[in-house]
C-alpha cells in the first residue's frame, strides 16, 4: 500500500472512530448527570432509569432501520444526521422543565444513537483498505471505551462547577464540532450514491434476514450486551458486598476493566489480522473471561487483587472485540452492509436495556454474588452464538479489498 492510502485509511478510521466515541460518549449523558436530575426533578430511581430504557429501546430499534437507511441513501449522510439529532436531543435536555421533556430528549438522542454503527461500519468497509480493517475495527472499539469513560467524568466535572443544565448544553457542543468536521472531510468518507440497481444481494433487501450468521450474530451482542450492562450498573455494589472493599478501590476495579478492555481491542486487532479462525478466538477470550467472574462469584479473591481480575477480565473480552466485528463483516452480503450491522448492534442496546433491569432485580434480592454469576452465564452463552456464527451461513459472495 502507498503512503497516500495508509494516510487515506487513518483519515477514515480516525473519523469514524472518534463518531463512534461521540456516540457512546452519548450513552451516558444522562447517567453523569442523575444525582443533580433526582433532586432537580424530585425523581425516583425507577424513573430515571426509564430515561436511560427510553434511550436504549429508541436506539435498538432505530438501528435496524438505519441500516436500511444506510444502504440506500448512503452511510455519510446518515452518519451526519446521527451527530444533529444527538445535539438537539442535548439541547432539549438542558432546557427541559418538566420530566415528560426528560423523556423527549432522552428519544431524540436515542433517535441519533441509532445510526453509529450501521453507518460507521459501513463507512469502514467501503473506505479502508481491507489489509487494515482489523486495526480500523480495533480503533473503532477503543474509542467507544474512551467516550464511555469520558462522559461522567466531563459532565459531572461541568455540573459540579456549573450546573446540569450547562453541563448538558456543554456536551451538545461535542456533536456540532463533530458534525462541522465530518462535513469539511466529507471527500474521505465516498459518496453517498445508493447501490446499483442490479447489485443488490441476492434475495433482495430482507435476504440477508434468512442467513443464521446474521442471527447468531445478534445473540452475541445481546448476549455480551446483558452482561456489559449489568457491569456497568453493578460491579462497584457487588465487589463491595462480597469483599467488603471501599466503594473507590470497587469504581477503581470498574475503570481498570474499561481500560483493560481498550488495551485489549490494540491486541485484539493485531490478532485479528493474523487470525482466520475469528469464533475461537471469540470462544477462547470469552471463556476466560467468564471462569474469572465465577471467581469473583464466590468470594475468594484476596481484596487487593480484584482490581486486576477485573482488569484481566476486561482484557479478555477487549481482544476478542475485532474478531467479532470481522465475524460480522463475515455474515454481510454484499451491499447489504449497513442493514447486518444495523440488525446485528440493535442487539447491544436491546441488552444494554435488559441487563441493568434483570441484574437490578438480583441486587435488590440481595444477590450480590449473582452479578458475576449471571455475567459467567451470558458470557458463556455468547461463545455459542459466536461458534454458530463462523461455522453457519457466510455472506455468498466476498467483499472487495
């Protein structure tokens, strides 16, 4: 490959990759923010975690669709679309005055979370080299780790100098420079010319839909998404119930398993590059993943060293993010891109929606330990749809390089 198209391929990867960040930056906007809504709103927890429901279902469905989307008018467009409606949904959070205003802000950002990954993936496959997807598809995971990492960090740092209404004008901000630069770039990012009449895969438009692959690729993500999600709500209550550590070495214990996880996407993407078998790589990762929650389960790691189980877990499922978007790419019939990512990662918010819930229910039963036995379960769960979706249906003809 030329100078020029390895310059190319990180222009796209690094566009894509920080709208990924954005859009995940987003997914916690209003979870930075629920102390001072609680007591702005007078809210109790059950409605602000509706908020966060209505965010997730919006976005799930929406990606679905959006995929559709993408393969017809094109992924750029749509990707830019995605930016505004994250930034007025922030602005109608931060000028709402009543909690049925909550709620619409909450669905307009759902609305724009919605086209990320169909778009983004697209954008990916159609502008980056394949020699480079691994490393585009690494970078992709890794900077939806930084925006999650990033956004309770930024916006109760704002709130807390300010108030919540800034903070959330603040972060509507983030959106439009996005938007200005992903316009000023646009030239990258292809065009936004729909398929040729005669190059839709065969089938038509809902043929991709009969493939198992596609299928058992959304399981994974639901799957993996129920237990991200109740790390994400739990791990902090859980650790300090079973080890009676203090609750900052249990938040420290969650950063390291973020950050190990975006490590873990670096090699993972090394590995992937070099790797054909993608669903033993997944099977492997996710298996040790999942024997060190059961670990954790039962109470018998020395206090001290949960911080690095938790790292090490958050390594393992970190490697495996690579594989998995190949094995996905794997499943997707020609032009039909957007639509298998769309379905697919509709699954990651349906279990992002489901996980906090279920997990939830465990907590308040007083089941700390069940958290990481539940996370065992649908990690392990996961590996066979991740095995189900090497060995099954693959997309009939190959993508181009």
């Amino acid at each position: 490959m030329s100078t020029t198209s390895l310059r190319q391929d990180a222009r796209v990867i690094a566009l894509v990759g920080v709208s990924h960040g954005v859009s995940h930056f987003y997914h916690l906007i209003l979870a930075g923010l629920f102390p001072w809504l609680k007591s702005a709103f007078t809210l109790s927890y059950a409605e602000l975690g509706l908020l966060m429901s209505v965010f997730f279902v919006v976005s799930g469905v929406g990606q679905a669709l959006s995929g559709f989307l993408v393969d017809r008018v094109g992924a750029r467009r749509v990707l830019l679309s995605g930016h505004a409606l994250l930034g007025a949904g922030a602005l109608v959070l931060a000028s709402a005055p009543n909690y049925a205003m909550l709620l619409l802000g909450s669905l307009i950002a759902g609305c724009g979370n919605a086209v990320f990954h169909p778009a983004g993936y697209t954008l990916l496959n159609q502008n980056v080299s394949k020699a480079r997807l691994p490393y585009a598809f690494s970078m992709h995971g890794i900077s939806g780790n930084i925006g999650w990492a990033a956004a309770p960090l930024f916006l109760a740092g704002v709130a807390t100098l300010s108030s919540w209404r800034v903070a959330l004008l603040a972060a509507s901000v983030i959106p439009a420079l996005m938007l200005l630069t992903l316009f000023l770039n646009r030239s990258v990012l292809g065009t936004n010319a729909p398929p040729q009449p005669g190059a839709q895969a065969a089938g038509g438009s809902f043929g991709f839909l009969r493939l198992p692959a596609v299928w058992m690729c959304f399981g994974f993500f639901f799957l993996t998404s129920v237990a991200l999600g109740g790390i994400q709500a739990f791990s902090s209550t859980s650790l300090t119930s079973l080890y009676a550590i203090s609750l900052p070495t249990a938040a420290t214990a969650y950063t390291t398993f973020m950050l190990c996880s975006a490590a873990g996407m670096v090699a993972g993407g090394f590995l992937a590059a070099r790797a054909h078998n993608h669903d033993r790589t997944i099977a492997v990762c996710f298996l040790f993943a999942a024997a060190l929650a059961l670990l954790l389960s039962a109470s018998i790691v020395p206090g001290p060293l949960v911080v690095l189980v938790m790292g090490a877990i958050g390594l393992a499922t970190g490697v495996a993010g690579p594989s998995r978007d190949l094995l996905i790419r794997a499943a997707a019939p020609p032009n039909a891109t957007g639509r298998v990512f769309g379905v697919v990662y509709s699954g990651l918010d349906s279990g992002m929606a489901v996980g906090p819930v279920l997990f939830g229910m465990l907590m308040d039963g007083g089941h700390p330990a069940g958290l990481f036995i539940g996370v065992a379960l649908f990690q392990t769960l996961a590996i066979a749809t991740a095995v189900g979706a090497g060995g099954k249906g693959r997309a009939p003809l190959p993508h181009k390089a």
